[in-house]
C-alpha cells in the first residue's frame, strides 16, 4: 500500500524552517514542522475549498481508516480556527491573533496532507456543527479550542497502534506533537502556566490516549455528518 504517493515531499522533511529568535511569535512557526511545508501546501488552496457532503463518512479499513480518521479531526480542527479568524471575538488582541492564525494555518497544512496522503480513498468534506460555540466571547472560544486540541492529541495517541505503515507512524508522531504545542499555548491563554495538568497527563508523566470510538463520540456535537469508524470502532 503506497498511501505515500500522494504526500507532498516538505511534509517528509525536517527542512525549509528559518528561525528567527524563540519569542512567542515564533513559537508556533517552530511548531508547525516547517514554514515551507505550511506555504507549499496553503499555495492554490483556498481555506473554504473542502467539500461540504451531508450523510455518511465510511473510514475505510487498513491505514486509511487511520488516515481518514486523522483526515476528519483535521477539517474539524480547520474550520474552527477559520471561524475564529474570521470572526474575532471581542478584546482580542494583535498577538492573539497572530498566534491563532498560526494555528489555523498548521490546522489547514495537516487537512490538506491528509486529503493528498489519502487521494481517492479520503472521505469526503465534514459538515460541522459549531452553533455551540460563541464565537464573539474570548472564553468561548478558547475552552472550545482546548477541547479541540486536548481531543486531538489523545486521538493521535490512541490510534497510533492500528497504524502499519512505520513512515506514516513517523509523520503521525510528528504531527501529534504540534497539535501538543497547540494545546499548551491555549491552556496558557485561559490561565497562564496551566499548559498540562491531570486531566491529560497521568501519573507517570505520560500523554493520555482515547480510543477513536470514545474521540468520536466527543467530536460528534461539532459534526453533522455520521461518520463510520469500521475497523476502528
């Protein structure tokens, strides 16, 4: 199985990324992997160009199972920030906004890789639910983007052992561990020097991991269309 034919060759390597001094502006360029990758990937690609299909997602069996799994979380995670940035809550400020857009831009790279790695086997665009969310409050928004990133670290953690490919575990360990550095700076946003605490890490220090079937079940009130997890029920 050659999932890796379609992945866009920045994404493989560790390559591309200019740093500039640690300051918080920088944190996240660092996080997403590589500037070049992001800017590669966003080229051509339009934020709202996901395909918006109302009924059922199948997630296939093997690794794309996997990947479509992945796949979904990341258009989910997407369109969130894309509401963010495009309605700003109220009082937010010029280095929020920056560190947001970073966000959203990683959010958009990790889509738009899923959907290349996958190529005819992806599942078609999510139709998301955000009504929940009250996008013009501060607090709002980032208690909905910490259950967003906390949800998506456990994910990768949990489904990490279906995987058989060892490079597409590689790029998965990769791509977990910004969506980690997501969940921190949030959790510093809601209360400075909260970036971890028991409910994610557990005693030995460790991430914790959901299964798909309990990640799904927590992302089912943001997402219209059913998705069938299959083999990773």
């Amino acid at each position: 199985m050659n999932i890796l034919k379609h992945t866009p060759p920045s994404l493989e390597s560790g390559s591309g990324l200019l740093v500039k001094g640690v300051h918080r502006r920088s944190f996240l360029k660092w996080a997403g992997g590589t500037a070049a990758a992001t800017s590669l990937i966003l080229t051509g690609c339009n934020d709202d160009d996901t395909d918006v299909i109302v009924g059922e997602a199948n997630l296939g069996t093997g690794d794309n199972a996997v990947l479509n799994y992945a796949y979904a979380l990341e258009q989910l995670e997407a369109a969130f920030y894309q509401r963010v940035i495009e309605s700003q809550f109220s009082g937010i400020t010029a280095d929020e906004t920056a560190l947001l857009t970073d966000i959203r831009d990683h959010e958009v790279a990790h889509r738009e890789f899923f959907k290349a790695a996958l190529g005819t086997n992806a599942i078609g665009g999510l139709e998301v639910d955000f009504s929940s969310i009250d996008f013009g409050k501060r607090e709002s928004v980032l208690n909905a983007a910490k259950t967003f990133e906390d949800l998506g670290v456990a994910a990768y953690n949990g489904a990490g052992r279906f995987l058989t490919s060892a490079d597409l575990l590689a790029i998965a360990g990769k791509i977990v561990s910004v969506e980690a550095r997501h969940a921190a700076y949030i959790r510093d946003l809601i209360s400075n020097g909260t970036f971890a605490d028991s409910t994610v890490i557990d005693a030995n220090g460790l991430e914790m991991s959901k299964d798909p079937s309990a990640v799904l079940q927590a992302a089912a009130p943001f997402i219209k269309t059913k998705i069938n997890a299959g083999v990773l029920a």
